[in-house]
C-alpha cells in the first residue's frame, strides 16, 4: 500500500479521536439542591454516528431551556424544579419525554443513534440515522455514565 494511504489513515483516525467529548470524566452524581431534581443526559462511546452530535433541552412550561450538548461519550446534567411537568428532548420536543420529578431524585436519559436503513447519495450508500433518547433506571445509568466525560466546548 503506498505511504500517502498510510498517512490518510492516520490523520484520519486523528480527526475522529477529536471528535468525542473532552471534558471531565464522570465522578459521581450530585445531590440535587432547594428542592430540586437532577437530570442527567449521556450518550455511550460508539463507532455509529461518532461525528453526530445534538444539544438536550428540558422545558417546564415556560420555554425550552439547554442542558448541554451530547457528543460521542458524553453526558450533561441540570437541576429541574421538581414536582413541575417536564419535557426532556434532544431535537424535536414530540421525541422527548415528559416527567413529574420528586424533590432530590436523580433522573437519567440515555441518547443514541440507530441505523435505520441506506441511502444512495449518487457515489455511494450513505446510512440513515435515526436518534433515540429515553429514561434508563438509576442501576444501569451508573454502570454506564461512569465512561464519560462532560462536554465541553
């Protein structure tokens, strides 16, 4: 294999390591504060969709609010005020999902993508990519979240 494809490949692979989040590994949850909750949104290292990134909101009635933005290994969290009607979305809020939440509960969402079929873009197939984000119990969010890090920008 000539040595121009080696160096494509490299700085290939270089490109894609940046792609990810950056910030500070996972620790621990917080304690939710003056009555609040804490939502926490994540999104596990894949290979699918690895440059795919999207920003999660929450909305309680009085307009969307950002809770950060979900790369590839990624999670973000806020504090919501609890026992208040809450839209938790990435996207497109009919996608989201509405909670109640109790005073000092911890509340996780997981984010990712599926393939959900090809396209043919006129040189190659290209894949079609659909996002899911849904409510994880508290047991399977801690065996997960603890491999990523808070994106940073």
């Amino acid at each position: 294999m000539p040595k121009t494809i080696y160096i494509f490949y490299i700085l290939f692979a270089i490109f894609l390591s940046g792609c990810g989040a950056k910030g500070a590994k996972f620790e621990h949850f917080v304690e939710p504060q003056n009555n609040n909750a804490v939502v926490y949104v994540y999104r596990q290292t894949s290979a699918m969709g690895a440059l795919v990134r999207t920003t999660a909101y929450y909305d309680n009635g009085d307009g969307a609010k950002e809770i950060g933005t979900i790369s590839n290994g990624a999670y973000a969290k806020v504090e919501i005020p609890a026992n208040i009607q809450t839209k938790i979305y990435v996207g497109i809020p009919e996608w989201g999902e509405t909670i109640v939440a109790k005073v000092g509960e911890t509340l996780c969402f997981k984010y990712g993508l599926k393939e959900n079929g090809t396209v043919f873009n006129g040189y190659t197939y290209a894949p079609i990519y659909t996002a899911f984000l849904y409510r994880v119990d508290l047991q399977t969010c801690k065996k997960e979240i603890v491999e990523t890090q808070l994106h940073s920008k």
